[in-house]
C-alpha cells in the first residue's frame, strides 16, 4: 500500500484505540459508581469509534474490489506501476483469488471455461452461417441444417 494510504489507516486505528481506551475507563466508572454524568461522553465516543471503523471498512472494502477488478480486467500478472500501490497482504490476495478463480474455470467441462473471455452477453441469440463447401445433409445438436448457403442458427449450435 502507498505510504500515504498506509499512514492513512494507522492514523484511523489509532484514533479508535484513543477513542476506546478512555471510553472503557468510563464506563467502568460510571458502571461501578453510578454516574450518570459520564454517559453522554461515553455515548459520544462510542459513536465516533463506530463511524470510524464503518468509515475504515468501507475504504478497504472498496479497495478489495478495486483489486478484484484488477485481475478480470488484466489478467494474473499486475503491472508493476499498480503493484507498488498495493500492500504485501493486498498482493497475497490478488494472487490467491486469481488461484481460485483459475481453479474454478478448469474445474468447468472437460476443457475448462475462460470466464475472463466473452464477459458481454452476445448481442443476438442468431448467428450467421455461410456455407463455404456443400457436405449434403449435416446434423447440429440433433437440428438438420438446411441446405441453403446462408442460414441464421442459435448461437448455442455453433
């Protein structure tokens, strides 16, 4: 991770030990002498610590998907412009989940199924099939194929 983004979340973890640290003497005070007084600061605090870790989790949540992204974008290999912005645990994941996912795909049919190739659904469920060489009668998937040059098929035939 860059040092700044890194410096980044130092600052926040070490805010919430500040927050929680004084917070829980408080509220042990309050509990064992029953004061009343110190509810609203503890109340304060503990809101501030569960901002903070909401704000803290949604920043490396979106991180982890950004990097997710990364390798069906670009394949297993991150160039090394975006790996020195990455953290050695952001980098073990990165290589882990293109692990998985390579696993996942040669797990598929006998051949494997590239998951990263044709994201986008095709435009029509039709092809078009032209003839180059007459073979006479021809069977696809238990359909005959006309004889005619040009002919329209699912795309699941091809």
């Amino acid at each position: 991770m860059c040092n700044k983004l890194e410096d980044g979340v130092r600052q926040v973890l070490g805010e919430l030990r500040a927050l929680y640290i004084p917070n829980q003497q408080d509220a042990n005070i309050s509990r064992a002498e029953e004061r009343s007084d110190l509810l609203p600061t503890i109340k304060f605090r503990h809101c501030c610590l569960l901002r903070n870790k909401r704000c803290l989790l949604a920043y490396l949540y979106d991180r982890l998907m950004r990097i997710k992204a990364l390798r069906w974008e670009l394949g297993s290999v991150l160039p090394n412009a975006l790996r020195f912005h990455l953290a050695p645990d952001e980098l073990e994941w990165f290589n882990q989940y293109g692990r998985s996912l390579a696993k996942y795909m040669h797990s598929i049919g006998s051949e494997g199924l590239d998951l990263v190739q044709d994201t986008l659904p095709p435009k029509s469920l039709f092809i078009e099939v032209r003839c180059l060489q007459d073979y006479g009668k021809f069977e696809v998937d238990g359909l005959n194929v006309p004889a005619e040059p040009q002919y329209a098929a699912f795309t699941a035939e091809g």
